[in-house]
C-alpha cells in the first residue's frame, strides 16, 4: 500500500503484543481520513503477533521484523524513516480514536504548532473513555514536573508532533532507557510549547500485564524521581477544568479556520 503523499505517520512498536494488536491494527486502519502511512516496528516476537501482521500486511504501509534495544529504539527507526510531516505513537495494546488523523491534520493545517495535546483517553476494564484536555506549562516540562508526583506525566498516545521538531530536539536519550517519553518531552519543551486542544486522538489501556505496571519501578528510576504516594496532580485538574471553556473555544476557532482552508 504505496501513497505518493501523505500527512501523517502513524507507528505501533511491538513485541509479543498480541493480546491486543489486533484492536491497534483496526483503530489505525479504519480512520476516518486516511491521509496517513502505517508503519509497525516488531522485535522478533515469539507470540502470534506475526500471524496478526501478516493477516494485516496488505493494510500496513510498512512492517519491519528485527530485534531492537526496546520501544524507544525501536520508535525512533520509524521516525527516522517516516514520510509524514506528523508523527503519531500508538503502542500496542492502545488503540487511536477514529477521527485521530483527521483531528491532528485539522489543528497543524490550521495553525503554526510543533507539537500537540488533546483530550486523554482510557480503557480500563474494557471500557473505553475520556477525561479533559490538561494544559502543561512549559515551565513544568522543563523542569521534569510532568511527573506523577507533581503535574502529572503527558499521556503519549495523545499526542501528536512534527518530525522535524523530533530531529531537531535530538530524539530520544540514548542509551535507551525506561522513560523515553518523559525526556522525549522535556526535550521538546526547549524547543517549542505543548498546545492544548480540545480533540480526541488516543486511547491508554491499564491491565495487568502492560509494560508500564511490569516495569513501573525501572521507569521511575529513570526519571530519577522515585514514585511517591502522594501527588499533586489535582492541581493540574483544577487548573485544566477552570481554563477548560478556553480550550474548547480556542478548538472550536481553529475548526472554523480549518473549515475556511478548506
């Protein structure tokens, strides 16, 4: 499946994520606008997740099996090699919003942004749902407050960025550690300020054997905070659900400019 061009990239890092891959795979593939490429990265999986791709393979821009140092290493060989101008991360066990691609090309055609936040979604007990749209401070994310024990961490399979911003900010630390996103971000905050807006674009599943749980505490040693009992993340809710009409205007202008492109 070959597009002469397109706007944004989508990438799903797998291994042995066969439990819910094929959920990922089908968000992605039936989107409302597909002016987008697929690309998934497996890292030789010992699972039926290649039964699953290859199911799939005529559906997928882009299907490369090899081993790799872990997630981060392996999403930064597929921004390196994405043609879109828009990055989307989506693992495997979270799935995208139907209008994800069709919301993202609406805000970064509209206005001059890097990169983008939207509406944080769940699924939790096979339930799927949404929260707000949170703001973060660009004085938060310089300073690694985007962290559960204080502002709260970014949800990444809600966010969108440029690949030129992800070039230009170094890309991921390496060696690749266990909180790739979390300094991924705080990179990004020296270049340019996360907007907010009132969109749907992907969805985080808790259960009991997602990489996040299993190695919680090596992801909180790599942020070099350890993870505390107590947090201070209802200060960003308060502050979020306050300014919240804002967001939802400040989205519902940019759709009207959208519109008038159009």
């Amino acid at each position: 499946m070959y597009k002469k061009k397109i706007f944004v990239t989508i990438i799903t890092p797998n291994y042995n994520g066969d439990k819910f891959l094929e959920y990922t795979i089908n968000s992605v593939i039936n989107q409302s606008c597909n002016d987008y490429e697929y690309l998934v990265f497996d890292a030789n999986s010992n699972d039926n997740s290649h039964k699953i791709l290859k199911k799939y393979q005529n559906k997928i821009d882009k299907i490369i099996i090899e081993k790799d140092n872990g997630v981060y290493h392996a999403v930064d060989k597929a921004i390196k090699i994405a043609r879109g101008k828009i990055i989307l991360w989506i693992n495997s066990d979270d799935i995208l919003d139907k209008n994800a691609v069709l919301n993202v090309k609406k805000v970064f055609e509209s206005t001059n942004v890097d990169w983008i936040t939207g509406i944080n979604g769940y699924i939790k007990k096979n339930i799927t749902f949404s929260g707000i749209a949170y703001l973060y401070p660009g004085f938060i994310l310089k300073n690694g407050l985007a962290h559960h024990n204080y502002w709260g961490f970014v949800q990444q399979e809600s966010v969108a960025f440029k690949k030129s911003l992800y070039l230009k900010s170094g890309g991921f630390k390496s060696p690749y550690g266990n909180a790739g996103d979390y300094h991924l971000w705080k990179n990004f905050s020296k270049h340019s300020s996360l907007s907010t807006y009132w969109i749907k674009i992907g969805y985080f599943r808790s259960w009991s054997g997602q990489n996040s749980k299993l190695f919680e505490n090596k992801y909180f040693l790599d942020t070099g905070k350890r993870k505390n009992k107590i947090s201070l993340r209802l200060f960003r809710f308060i502050i979020s659900f306050i300014l919240m009409p804002l967001i939802i205007l400040k989205s519902f202008f940019l759709l009207k400019i959208y519109k008038r492109l159009k």
